[in-house]
C-alpha cells in the first residue's frame, strides 16, 4: 500500500473511533439523566404524601406545629432545587427533610391515637417505602455519575467529552448523619 491509501484509512479509522468514543458518553449521560428522573420521580411521590401526613398530624398536634412546618419548609426547599436542577440544593433539602419526617415519626409515637389511626399509619408506611427506593435509585444513580465522570477523564475521551462540551455531573450525596435511623429517643428528649 502507499502512503496514498494510509492516511485516508488512518484518518477513517480515527474517525470512526471518535464517533464510539461519543457514542458512549452519550449513553452515558442519558443513563445519569435517566436516573436522576426515576429519582424525581420518587421524591416527587414522596413529597406529594407529606401534605397529607401533616394534615393527618394537625389535628392531634397542635402544639408541635413547629415540626410539621419545619417539614413544609424543606419540602418547599427541595422541591426548588429540583426544578432547578440543583443536586447539591436537593441533597441539603432531604437531610433538613428526612430529619423532619423522623421529628414526626417521633410524634406520631408519643400519641398513642395518632398512632393507632389507620390513614397515620398507611401514610407512614408509604413513605418509608418510598425513603428505601429513593436510596436504592440513588445509588444507581451514583454510579452512573462515577461512571460519566470516569470516562470524561480518561484519554482519549477526554478529547471528544471536551470538544462536543460533555460535563462532570454532580453525585447526590446525603451526609452520614442522614443516611443513619433516626433515633427516637434522641427525638423524644428534644
């Protein structure tokens, strides 16, 4: 072959690995928004419950209003930085969340007719649910970031993530704190 012949297939061949190479980071990054959707999803589920988890509350609870609109606040928060787009908006928002949820939870313990009543306890019930698959889909969710930001970085990806403008995502986090149990009776002193 001649040198006539070579550099076509060589510039080819580097073609049409750039074209895999951007293929990949676009699977890629439609996994980390596919995922942060089914994440939406469910804290969108979730937040749609804590309205009637505090109404259910109100009329037990008059007293302890403080909890259930500290509830609301962070709901509202979260909820923002949802449509915003902001992950670590939305990580701060559920820690102040969840917290909340375990003062009502806290509560709901120390009212034995709150505790007893039906509509209480299936609203609970949901929302613990709802709290487990959000963890579950936050670790897949995760992982696909690792996974984008892992490929963005490495040679020669690097080169086509930079020229075709793909960027770092951004992992949900929760801190240690809140990925713990409550603790009810820390709650109960408060």
């Amino acid at each position: 072959m001649t040198l006539h012949y070579l550099i076509p297939a060589a510039l080819a061949a580097l073609l049409l690995y750039a074209v895999l190479i951007y293929n990949g980071l676009v699977q890629l990054k439609n996994g980390v928004a596919k995922a942060w959707s089914n994440i939406d999803v469910l804290l969108k589920q979730r937040h749609d419950e804590l309205p009637k988890l505090v109404e259910a509350c109100k009329a037990y609870m008059q007293f302890e209003r403080d909890t259930l609109e500290g509830v609301m606040r962070a709901r509202a928060g979260s909820q923002a930085a949802r449509e915003k787009g902001d992950v670590q908006g939305v990580s701060a928002a559920e820690g102040a969340l969840r917290a909340g949820v375990g003062r009502i939870v806290a509560t709901v313990e120390a009212y034995p007719q709150l505790k007893a009543n039906q509509q209480m306890a299936s609203l609970l019930s949901r929302i613990t649910a709802l709290e487990s698959e959000i963890s579950d889909r936050r670790e897949f969710y995760n992982e696909y970031v690792a996974n984008n930001n892992c490929r963005i970085g490495q040679f020669p990806d690097l080169i086509v993530a930079r020229l075709c403008g793909f960027r770092e995502k951004v992992s949900l986090q929760f801190s240690a704190e809140d990925t713990q149990d409550v603790d009810l009776r820390a709650l109960f002193r408060a």
